[in-house]
C-alpha cells in the first residue's frame, strides 16, 4: 500500500528488460535486412513509414508507450479488472466476427482508421489475465473437476472463436495455457496423455515415420536418464515409460496410418490433409522449401548481416512476419541461430524465475502464462521454417513484424513486470 | 504448495530445453551437415548473364566499312508498371489499335509473367522511334527503349557474298556443334557471316547477377568477381571490291545470270554477283521476316547464289581448256590447223559451226578466235583418243578428266563461302555406267565444244581464267584477305599458289595468243577497251528444259570469260547471262565494263562507252512468264522497301 515513492523504476526486473529490447531490436534489424535493397533511401523510408521495418518502428515506439503507461499503473488495477478485460476481449472477437475484415483468408481483422489490428493477439492478455485471477481466487480448489473444467474453458473459449475466424493458428495458442494449470497442480499425466495424443495423430500425418522414431528413441532416452533414481527404486517404471515408448512408435507407424486409409472415408482423410496444409498446397510445400533453402545456406557462420541472397530478394513468402526466422538463419549461420535461440531460453528461463519469486498466485499464474505463450510460439514458429512443423501462421514473439503482435507480448511482459516489482506488498 | 510444486517447474524447463535441443540439432543438420542447401540457394539467386559482344566489321579492299552494326531499339514492357498512360497515343505512334494493344500485353504476361520486362515490339523502324522518345517520359516506367544491335550493310550490295545472321533454331541448338550458345543467340547463316562466324562473334563474356524470386536481376554477385568481359568480334578485310560489286549488281539488273572477277595475283575475289541481287539490308531489322519470305519465294529465286551454285554447260569458254590439253598431250600444236566447211562430220551427224569460210581455222590463235568448232571436237577426240593411254574407253577418258579436275572443274574448289556447288565433269567411270561399256570418244564429242555432261560454276570459270592468265597457277579463291588480330589458320589454305598439271609455257602463250586475238579481231570484239590489251572467250551454252513434259530448246546463256590485261594480268571474269542468246551480245559488255571499272576506276565519259552502258542497265533479259510472277521488281532496285 505505501508504496516507496524513491525511485520510478524501483523494483523493475532488469534482466527481462534487457532481453526484450536485445529481441525487439533483432527484429526490427532482421525486417530490415529483408526489406533493405542497396539503393533505398533508408531515412525516407522510416519517415514515410513505408516500409515494415519503419512502420515495426512506429509500432516499437507506440509499445513503449504503452510500456510505461502499464509500468505507472497500480498493479492492483490488473487484478481488480481482469474478469471485465476479458469480457471485453471476447466481445471485441465477436465483434470481429460480425465486422471483420478479410486478410489473407482469415476473417479476423478490425480496421480502425488506417490501420489493421488482430483483436485475437490481444485475448491471449485478456485470457492470461482472467485465468490467473480464476486459479488464484480463494474459492477456487483446483484438485476439483469443476474448477478444472472452469479453468479449461477460460483459455478454450477464446480460442473456439478464433477457428470460427480462420485463425486455426493462433487458437492453437491457447492450448499453451494447459502448462500453466499444469504448474497449478493439473495431474501430470492428464497434460502429458492429451498433449501427446494430438502430438502423435498430428507428426503420423506430417512427419515421416522414421524421423519420428528416432524423435521418440531419443525422448524415450532422456527421459529414462532424468527419471534413473526413480527407475533405481521401482523397476517398473522402465517397464511404464518402455510401455509408453512401443505404444507411441505403434500408434504412428501403424495404427494411424490403418485408420487413414481403411477406416475413414476418403473425403474424410482429404479434408483433414487439406486443414493440415499437407495435401495440394503447393504453396504451402513451396515457403517450407524455400525457408529450408534459405536457413541452410546460412552455413555454419552464416554469410553476414546484409549478405543473404535468399531472403533479400523475396524467394521466402511473409519473410518479414512468419518467417523471420529465415533472415537469422541465413545471414548469422547455426551459430547465430543457437545465440538468438538461447535469447528466447534466457527470457523464458528468467520468467520462470521471476514467477516462481512470487508470493502472489495471481503473479505467478500470470507470468507462466507469459512463459507458455512466448515458448509455445518460439517452438511452433522457428520448427514450421525448418520444416518439423505444419506451416501455421504464428509469429515469433517480439521479433515478427506485426503492430498487434509486437504490442500484445510487449503488454504482456510489462503487466508482468508491473505485478513483480510489487511483489512484497500483499500477499493477493 | 511450493515445495510441492518444486519438480513442476523443472518439468516446465526441462520441455522447453528440450523442444529447444530438437530445434537445435534439427538446425545442425540444415545448416552444417546438409550442404546442399547453399547449392540450392544460389541456383535460386544467381542469373547467369550473357554480354553480347558487338560482331566484327567487314572492309573491303579500300577499306571500306560494307558490314557494320547498328543500333535499332526494341520498345520492352513490364505489364504490372503499365499505370495511366495514354494508349490512344501510343497506339497512334505504334499504328497500331487498341485491342492489339490489350492482346500484346496478354501476350507478353503469358510469355513472362506481369512482372518482368518482356519485347512489347522488337526492331521499331525509324520513324516510330523517333516520335516514340520524345514522348518516352509519357509512358515510363511500365516501357522502356532498349537498344539492340544488328547488322546493317551501308552499301547495299554484296547480299549473297556477306550472308546474313539469324537466331538459332531449335534443332541447331541441340546439335553439339552448337553447344557454345544458347537459344535466342544470333549467328551467320550464310555467306561469309556464316564461315567466319568464329572469328566475328567475338567472345561472349558472362556477367554473375543476384537475382529475386521473380528473376528480377537485383545488381552485381560478389562485386562481379566472376563475370568476365565480352571480346568484340574481329574485323575482315576483304579483296572485295565494293564499288566494282555494286557496278555489278546494277549491270545484272533485270537479268539471271552472275558475274564472278577474281584477281589472278593472289586468288582474291574482287566481285561476285547472283543475278537478280536483292539489298542485303532487307535481311536486318524491322521487316526481315516478311522479305525473307518474299524473296525466299520469289520465281527469280534471288536467294540461289548463282556464281557458286549455278552449274551451266561451259560451252565455248571451255574453249582454251580443250586448246590446253591437246597442247600438253602432244596432238596438237600451235600451228595445227582443221579443214572446216562449217560442220565437223567427223562423228556422223554434222556438229555446226558458226564459220565456213576456209582458214577460219587454220592454226589454234584463228580457231581460238573463231571459235570453230570443228578444230575443238577435233582436238578434243585426238586427246581421248591419244595412243599413249590406251585409247578412250582404257586411260584417255580418265586422263582428260583428270585435266579437267586440275583446272579446278568437277569439284568445290573451296571458296570461303559456303554451299558451293562442284559442277560435273563426266569420267570413265560415269560413261561405263551410262553406255555399259559401248561407247567411244563420239558419243561425248560435245564436250570439246563445252556441251554435254560438262557444267561448270562461274567461279570454277573465273578461276579457270586465272590459271589461263598465270599460264599454269591459282590461289584458292577467296574473299578474306586478312583478319584484325588474326590467331586462326582460316586463311593458311589460301596463301598457297596452287601450280596446274605443269604445262608448258608455250603452250599457255599459244591460247593466250588465241584469246587476245577474240576481243581484237574476233567474237569478242564487243568487250574491247581502249588501250587494255585483254584476253577474253565467248560463249553461247545450249539451254534445254523440260516444258510440257517434252525437252525443249530456249534462249542459249550468254557466257564470256575474259582475264586483263593480258600481258600482266590484274583481273580474271567470268559472266553468265542465263538466256539471252550469243554470249558477244550481252555478256561481253558487262565484262568490258566490270574490267574497265576496276583497272581504270571508272567507267570512260567516251560516249561510246556510256551507250554500251546506258543498253546494258537498260536489258531486261528476265522471261516476260518468270518475271509476271516475280515480286522482286518491287522489291529491288528503285522501289526497295529500305530497312529504317
């Protein structure tokens, strides 16, 4: 309540500062180089905002803004308005169904002047918020089904109106919010048995058998080496975890492969390759393609900054946003791959430890949830452009071009940050 | 709770370390083992480039330039930057109208695609150049004017000789031979654009290029470290004699036939015209195609290069070879004379001659000059005939044809311009297989008189005029007489004097003698100049062909080949004018004419001289029928359709 009227950034978490500016500028470097041609004229491009990487800018500058707005706020507004911030949300959603405009096949736009915003990037806030002052209500006992199914249908209502816009994408973000309950005391196995049931239909249908039984080989492996000393007093468990092992390799090299072609119909198996992007998307083959060509050419030191053939000159489709990670791969190499990946590591690890420092539930859930976005984002992003995962439209938090995106994450961070640097005044 | 919650966390961390650790040696595996893909990227990025070098000049032996470049300007679209310009204007310019616009604009986004730049309209004649740059500025950036080289022939003369180029087709292209270029490429298709295309290319240099998705070229690779430059092509130098070549084409106008002079020094070719001779200019730019049909279609078929690929019966003109053999062989002399009465009935049935008073042939020089043809069949059968081989049928036949193919007859001599054809001269072999074996030196009488299975090209006669006039030697014809910067041995072949059969001297003065004697006193009167002592020979071949299924006679070709002067000898000739009766008539002139405008640069103001001019410009010897259906009137001469 008194709250030290010291210093303006007292208590700020400097850390996560620091790794957001290093990624916001990564990005809007690597915008750049995937728009730069030798002769533009830079300065006139950043004025007349004609560019992505001016307009990324622009966007940089309003974020900061909104930054120390939040930061000036009393972090008790959060709490208190959560609910209402995510009703709003899932009003502006309807809303966009009913008025939305069409970009790109997926009806999930507003139009406010003249600019495009994606009311979906913003309900990841508003859901993160709700669910965190759901989980840390003191009504709320979530060994029970009840609060569970609550829970549940907090981060899976969002995410049933984004399908309904075409946004299959992004509502599949929305799934990431089971690891946050899970850090609540969702039973392990119940994450563990749905994620991979979806896991294991969806890498049968994309990805060729036998990668995917050297994937299993190798978690089977880490697993049994993390897991020794329990497997050292109850031998069974190696049994279990080899149990689970045969049964996963089965269910994809053969049970799925048999109902795809004997049990469903035909049109049943073409409608499911097609929503997969797998079946006569040429397209679709062609950005993995050519996103491969690009982030292998790199080589192990990449060919320097400016220096990329393949992503200067267009042969990579959404180079800025969804395949930004091209950029990277192609002029910093494996090594500055590795670096830029280990920034994300570093950010998510450090939020990790900013939540765990928490004696708020509400603080804590919401920062996990910080965490499983970002995380869910980077693996799902960066694996689509090295060909391990279906091309589906999800940006690379903070560095992907994209006001609406760049705006959301910064948010949530931010309300994050807010929510630590008052960590000792009330237990909430 | 917390402690509780303890392992949880890790398990958080230990999913997201390991999605990260698949990503990671996912990105090993791109980046650092598969090499493959750094191949792929610069196939996707690097635009091979080539840079046409400008094809070398042709001089001729003045050192004038009579094959050059140009520059034409083809008007390129790039479809997607074609906004608000005025198409009813530019249509007006192109005269073209609006839906041809729409069309070649589909067109060219069905070639290419909208965003590359595509030939909206190639070669644009010069007028609608002009007027379209100055309104350029109007219709940028979607057009652009590009400039393109081609080939331009400011004299107009020389069609047959300098060839032309043209892209290379599509079974050329995969032809091994060809294996240096690439579709699209311009190359020689004939004439000397065609034989000394590796010397006039050039060197093609390549340029490395980045390019974009779209195959935009977006500047240099690597600061152009690989490209190299383009070489232009070397320059010939010709013996040719341009304005003596156009003097031909002129006196050939409105006759078939052709005129081939040779400089019996060194084997140079100083002028060779096919006639009817089209300009060569109608073959570059704006409407080659469309002549090339006309002309590739034309009855006077103006695109057969008669001086090398014509084969008529030598007639008279072989006259002094038939002289020459009989002197070697020993049957004659110079001072051999024949009884003729007007015919030779030493076969049967009378072979004609234009003489009958008595001593018309008295010895070879008034038998030469006359033209007798009683003495030649004569001498002919005493060569084949000649014990010393046998008889005819044994080594005679062979031997004489082996004189014959030292002359340079019955086979490519091997001009550097190509599809020369060999002509015929009829051996041992050829009779046994057509008479099986019944046959003696009366069955081929008439080729003493140049008639019969005997035909020669115009050049095999012209440079049969040069062994005449060297009295036993000759260079390969030629035109190339030196390449700027020359590395290559194209040239070796034709340094080298070729000596003919080792015949005597005296017997070269006796028919030397002979043919000086047709342009003072004889046949050849008609192609005397004053104070040029010349050698010359008259001609009149039988023509024969087929009309109606039945062999027909029609108009003889007028044939005279003639060397000056005659005692140094600076010029050799030979002219054919295809049906248009006794050689002295029209063939003469035209030699007289070619041979005073060469020794003496021009032609004399004597008005005797202009009036042999003035008929020879005048003559139209072209068939009324051949002529009806040809459309090379209107091609050629006054009404020609000059390239921009």
């Amino acid at each position: 309540m008194n709250r030290p009227q010291t210093k303006l950034t007292q208590g700020i978490d400097w850390p996560i500062v620091g790794l957001y500016l290093a990624l916001v500028i990564i990005g809007l470097m690597s915008i750049f180089a995937a728009e730069y041609r030798g002769d533009d004229n830079i300065w006139q491009n950043i004025i007349h905002l004609n560019k992505n990487y001016s307009r990324q800018l622009m966007w940089f500058g309003i974020s900061i803004v909104v930054a120390s707005v939040i930061w000036l706020t009393d972090s008790k507004f959060f709490t208190a308005t959560a609910n209402l911030v995510y009703a709003f949300g899932i009003l502006l959603l309807l809303l966009v169904l009913g008025i939305g405009k069409d970009v790109k096949g997926s009806h999930s736009w507003l139009v406010l002047g003249g600019f495009q915003f994606q009311p979906a990037e913003l309900t990841k806030l508003c859901t993160n918020l709700a669910l965190a002052k759901y989980l840390s209500s003191q009504e709320t006992d979530f060994n029970k089904l009840r609060s569970r199914l609550i829970a549940a249908a907090i981060a899976l209502v969002p995410a049933g109106i984004i399908i309904l816009q075409s946004e299959t994408g992004l509502a599949l973000v929305y799934f990431s919010f089971f690891l946050v309950m899970y850090r609540e005391g969702l039973p392990g196995v119940l994450l563990v048995i749905a994620f991979s049931g979806i896991v294991l239909v969806l890498s049968a249908l994309l990805v060729d058998k036998m990668i995917l039984f050297i994937i299993f080989s190798v978690i089977t492996a880490l697993v049994i080496y993390f897991s020794r000393r329990e497997i050292k007093r109850k031998r069974s468990r190696l049994l279990v975890i080899l149990g689970i092992y045969g049964f996963c390799s089965l269910f994809v090299m053969f049970i799925v492969p048999f109902a795809f072609t004997k049990v469903l119909k035909d049109y049943q198996v073409r409608r499911i390759e097609v929503m997969l992007g797998k079946e006569n998307d040429p397209k679709a083959t062609y950005n993995t393609r050519q996103s491969m060509i690009a982030i292998g050419s790199g080589g192990f030191w990449g060919k320097g900054y400016l220096k990329g053939t393949q992503t200067r000159f267009d042969f990579v489709p959404e180079q800025s946003t969804d395949f930004i990670f091209c950029t990277i791969g192609e002029d910093f190499g494996f090594v500055g791959s590795v670096l830029f990946i280990a920034i994300y590591v570093a950010l998510l690890f450090r939020i990790i430890h900013v939540a765990e420092r928490q004696r708020s539930t509400f603080t804590r859930v919401y920062a996990y949830g910080v965490a499983s976005i970002i995380f869910f984002h980077l693996a799902i992003n960066i694996s689509m452009t090295i060909g391990l995962a279906p091309v589906i439209g999800i940006p690379l938090p903070l560095v992907s071009y994209g006001g609406s995106s760049l705006l959301a994450f910064t948010m949530l961070i931010f309300i994050m940050l807010r929510l630590d640097a008052d960590r000792q005044m009330v237990l909430r | 709770m917390s402690v509780f919650n303890q392992p949880r966390r890790r398990v958080i961390q230990l999913i997201i370390l390991g999605m990260m650790s698949i990503i990671i040696v996912r990105l090993f595996f791109l980046q650092v083992v598969e090499k493959k893909y750094a191949k792929l990227a610069d196939a996707n990025a690097v635009l091979r480039k080539v840079v046409y070098p400008s094809r070398g000049i042709i001089y001729d032996r003045k050192g004038r330039a009579i094959l050059s470049n140009d520059v034409l300007y083809d008007l390129v679209v790039t479809p997607r930057s074609v906004k608000n310009i005025d198409t009813a204007y530019m249509c007006t310019i192109l005269k073209i109208d609006k839906e041809e616009f729409k069309k070649k604009i589909a067109d060219c986004i069905k070639k290419n695609g909208p965003v590359r730049q595509t030939v909206f309209m190639s070669l644009l004649p010069a007028e609608v150049y002009g007027q379209l740059q100055e309104s350029m500025y109007l219709f940028q950036p979607g057009f652009e004017l590009i400039p393109r080289q081609i080939r331009s022939y400011p004299y107009g003369a020389g069609a047959n000789i300098l060839g032309y180029i043209a892209e290379i087709s599509p079974t050329m292209l995969k032809d091994s031979n060809y294996a240096s270029y690439n579709s699209g490429d311009y190359l020689g298709f004939t004439g000397l654009e065609k034989t000394y295309e590796s010397v006039l290319m050039g060197q093609r240099g390549i340029q490395y290029l980045v390019k974009d998705n779209l195959n935009r070229p977006q500047g240099p690779y690597e600061n152009g470290e690989f490209d190299s430059a383009a070489v232009a092509g070397k320059n010939l130098r010709l013996s040719l004699d341009i304005e003596l070549q156009a003097l031909g084409e002129k006196l050939m106008h409105g006759k078939i036939g052709s005129i081939v002079a040779i400089d019996p020094s060194d084997g140079g070719i100083l002028a060779m015209v096919s006639g009817p001779s089209f300009d060569p200019n109608l073959l570059t730019g704006s409407y080659r195609s469309a002549n090339f049909n006309r002309l590739y279609q034309d009855t006077t078929l103006p695109l057969f290069n008669r001086a090398i690929q014509a084969q008529y019966p030598p007639g008279s003109t072989f006259k002094p070879m038939i002289a020459l053999v009989g002197l070697d062989e020993g049957v004659i002399t110079p001072s051999t004379g024949y009884p003729c009465g007007g015919a030779y009935y030493g076969c049967g049935r009378p072979i004609k001659c234009e003489h009958h008073d008595a001593g018309h042939a008295a010895n070879l020089r008034l038998a030469l000059s006359h033209s007798c043809n009683s003495y030649f069949s004569h001498t002919y059968r005493l060569s084949v005939d000649a014990a010393k081989w046998g008889g005819i049928r044994v080594g005679g036949m062979q031997k004489w044809a082996d004189y014959m193919n030292n002359f340079g007859f019955g086979h490519k001599i091997g001009v550097d311009i190509p599809s020369e054809r060999p002509g015929r001269i009829p051996d041992k072999k050829y009779y046994d297989a057509k008479y099986k074996g019944s046959w003696n030196s009366c069955t081929n009488v008439f080729l003493g008189i140049g008639q019969g299975e005997v035909e020669t090209t115009p050049l095999q006669m012209a440079n049969a005029m040069c062994i005449v006039s060297n009295r036993g030697s000759f260079f390969i014809p030629h035109f190339v007489k030196s390449i700027d910067n020359d590395n290559t041995h194209l040239l070796d072949k034709y340094k080298e004097r070729h000596v003919v059969a080792h015949i005597s001297d005296t017997a070269y003065s006796a028919v030397i003698h002979g043919m000086t004697d047709v342009i003072e006193s004889g046949t050849g009167r008609g192609a005397q100049i004053e104070g040029i002592t010349m050698g010359g020979k008259t001609g009149t071949a039988e023509n024969y062909a087929i009309v109606d299924g039945k062999r027909t006679k029609m108009p003889n070709h007028a044939q005279f080949v003639a060397f000056a002067p005659a005692e140094n000898p600076k010029i050799a000739i030979c002219v054919i004018v295809e049906r248009s009766g006794f050689g002295a008539k029209y063939a003469a002139p035209i030699a007289s004419l070619m041979i005073e405008k060469y020794l003496k640069d021009s032609i004399s103001s004597n008005p005797r001289r202009q009036a042999i001019l003035k008929t020879v410009l005048e003559t139209v010897t072209i068939p009324e029928a051949m002529r009806a259906k040809s459309k090379l009137d209107s091609l050629n001469s006054t009404v020609i359709k000059k390239r921009p």
